[in-house]
C-alpha cells in the first residue's frame, strides 16, 4: 500500500502529531547548525495556517533512556519559534498528564514541542505502550523526519499502529530525490565519497559501482581501500578489517560494475592532527610509518575536479578529509566547488557532507542537501526504510 501524503489530510482542528527530526549540534546549550529546523519550518508552519494543533515529537542526542538537563529541547524550541516567527509552546514530558494538559490547551494553529522522546528508554526499543502513549494525544500522526526514518523507535514506526498516518513533505522531497538519482539519473553520473569507515557504506558503494559512471573516493574510506591495495598509509585513519574493501576490488575485477573508481595519489599528510602542525604533500605510496593522511593532495583534487567537471548528476556522500581544521579542508572544499562549477544536479547525502556544504560556503549552490545521514546511506544501499514501511502499512484515515 502506497504512504498517504500529508496534503491530502484535513487537519483543521485536528491534534496532529508531527514527528520531525530536530537533532542539532548543541555546544553550551547554543545551536550551532539550525539546518534541520528550517527543513522543517514549511511543513509545521503550513500546518498552523490549515488550523490544525500542531503537536511535535523529536530526539535530542543520546540519553539513553534518562533525562539530562542538557538534552532537554528548550534551545530547540526558542529557535523554532525564530524561524517560524511565531511561538512555539514547550512542555516538560512527552507523555503523562503534563503533555496531556498542555494538548488540552491548545488552540487551532498553536504548535507545542513536546520533550525529548528519548527521555525514555521505550522510544528506542519501539516499545507498543509508549507508542500507544504518544498516540493518545493526538487525532492523525504526521512523519516528516527523514532523517530517522532508518529507526524502527516508537515515535518513528510504533506509533503509525495507532493514527492515521501520512507521510510529510520533507520527508516525500527526500524520497523523491533520492529515487530520481536512483531509477533514472542523467549522465555522467558521478559519486563523491568520504568518510571514515568502507565498513559503514559497503552496500552503498557495491551499489553505486552498478548504478554510477564515476567515483571518487576521499576522507578514511579512501585509505582503507589504499591499504586493501597493499599500499602502507601509516597512521592514518582506516577499518582494521580490510576484508569488506577487498572484496570492492573484487568485485571491479570481475568486470560486474558500471563506474570506473578513483582513489588518491597523493595526499597532506601530518604526525599529528592539531592546530598548527607541519604538514606536506606527498604520494601515497609515500606516507611514512609515524604520518597520517588528513587530507587529499592536490595532484588528486585536480584529478577529482576534472571527473566532477563532466557530470550531469552528482551525489556527495562524505568529506575529502579532516575539512573542520582549515589546513585539511582544500580537498572538500575543491570538489564541492566542482560540484558546483559542473552545473550538475547535486545531491549532498546529509551528515558530515551537509556541515562541510554550509562551512564551506556551497550549501546554497546544491541541488539539495539531505536532512539525512544513516537513513540517505540505507536509502542507496536499496534497503527499505522502517519509518518509511510503518506510513504504508498504518491504518485507514
């Protein structure tokens, strides 16, 4: 059964809960990436303009099951309210009488943030009575939050047993995206890829090495599939486990892939990863034994800017290299100004690729930027999506 969509819902006087994802970077209870809020902002602000009690669900970081103080969601609601430019009520639970009594006060058009789902421990382990809780308090549920679609928790899967269900614009943008690079992208399709581990994105790269024409591979992943090459990187960061990026190898040599795939040739390397360190470029046959690639050189930043200069579609799933630290961000930051100098249809896979997009200055430049990083990567590998499977199979409206 087909996920039924939001706009085909009355709300008008309706208790509709949202489930958005409003997990953002807090440093000393101050955001310091709203990105996600304001992915949200439309569907919550639409809602309000239809009369609907906009009721919102969201996690904030990792309580495991408690509360702590520096979790709680209030930075994320005086924010939201900014954004939207109207208030934003709070309540100090997300179940119980207090979250009872403050949906009882809503007006149409009032939007209340609820706490922390994850103050309880049942959230991540989906567990029905909290499930059944959450659904108390409202008349239809809304998932609008892509980027825990990939988590089968109460507020993401359990609760759609209970509501009638729809699926949110964000979250449909987000499919609809993805599906396009998916089923039929315009060529040269081209990946970027980073990140720490080739463990993680395994799937993800086998299917890309169907589905694409070009990669290039930066960041850790890139190491580990230089060692898989026997080629010494020293201290850098790479999976213990070479199996998974062999078995990459393999497959290419066995001639079963479409994409052709690109590694570095020479890299920054440094002894240490701190402010001011001495660094150099070297080739990566070269890295000495107490050195670690932090970066890709850039003999390899030409390279990879020339292959992201042809595309027609380009998806960024992961940094070049330690970019947060200015003397390693070179290599990010030049294939993100070829993805935007190619004029291709950008697809940046959320996480890590979204902050270096807004750090570096080309978050506006790209065709879109995922509000999800686990759930993009599941999404590639081909794998259905728990939050998204709950929409279809929930009840009749």
């Amino acid at each position: 059964m087909a996920a039924r969509y939001l706009a085909d819902a009355d709300v008008s006087g309706k208790r509709v809960l949202v489930r958005e994802d409003l997990n953002v970077p807090l440093e000393g209870g101050r955001i310091t990436d709203d990105t996600r809020i304001v992915a949200a902002a439309p569907t919550l602000r639409a809602l309000s303009d239809r009369g609907a009690k906009v009721i919102v669900l969201s996690h904030l970081g990792r309580p495991d099951g408690i509360v702590v103080e520096s979790l709680r969601l209030a930075p994320v609601a005086t924010c939201l309210a900014e954004v939207l430019g109207r208030p934003v009520l709070t309540a100090p639970d997300c179940i119980g009488p207090q979250a009872q009594a403050a949906v009882d006060a809503l007006h149409d058009g009032d939007i209340l943030l609820l706490e922390n789902v994850r103050f309880h421990k049942e959230e991540e382990k989906n567990d029905p009575g909290f499930a059944r809780a959450l659904a108390q308090l409202g008349d239809l549920y809304v998932n609008d939050a892509f980027g825990t679609a990939h988590r089968a928790h109460a507020s993401t899967t359990g609760i759609a047993s209970y509501l009638p269900s729809y699926m949110g614009p964000l979250m449909a943008r987000e499919l609809e995206v993805l599906d396009a690079i998916l089923s039929d992208p315009h060529r040269p399709f081209v990946a970027v890829l980073g990140g720490a581990k080739v463990s993680d994105k395994i799937g993800v790269i086998e299917r890309l090495l169907e589905l694409c024409d070009q990669i290039v591979v930066g960041g850790g992943m890139a190491n580990t599939l230089l060692a898989a090459e026997g080629i010494d990187v020293g201290k850098s960061l790479r999976d213990p486990d070479l199996e998974p990026a062999r078995h990459v190898f393999a497959k290419i040599h066995e001639g079963h892939v479409r994409a052709h795939l690109h590694l570095p040739n020479d890299a920054v390397v440094a002894k240490e990863l701190k402010e001011g360190v001495d660094t150099r470029f070297v080739d990566v046959k070269h890295v000495a034994p107490d050195e670690m690639i932090l970066d890709i050189g850039p003999g390899t930043a030409e390279h990879f800017r020339g292959t992201i200069l042809h595309a027609k579609t380009v998806l960024w799933n992961g940094p070049m290299g330690v970019f947060e630290n200015d003397a390693f961000a070179a290599g990010t930051e030049a294939v993100g100004q070829a993805i935007v100098d190619s004029g291709a249809m950008s697809v940046v896979g959320g996480g890590d690729s979204a902050a270096a997009a807004h750090k570096l200055g080309f978050a506006a430049k790209m065709s879109h930027i995922s509000t999800g990083g686990g759930a993009t990567l599941e999404y590639l590998e081909g794998k259905e999506l728990p939050g998204v499977a709950a929409l279809r199979q929930a009840p009749p409206a």
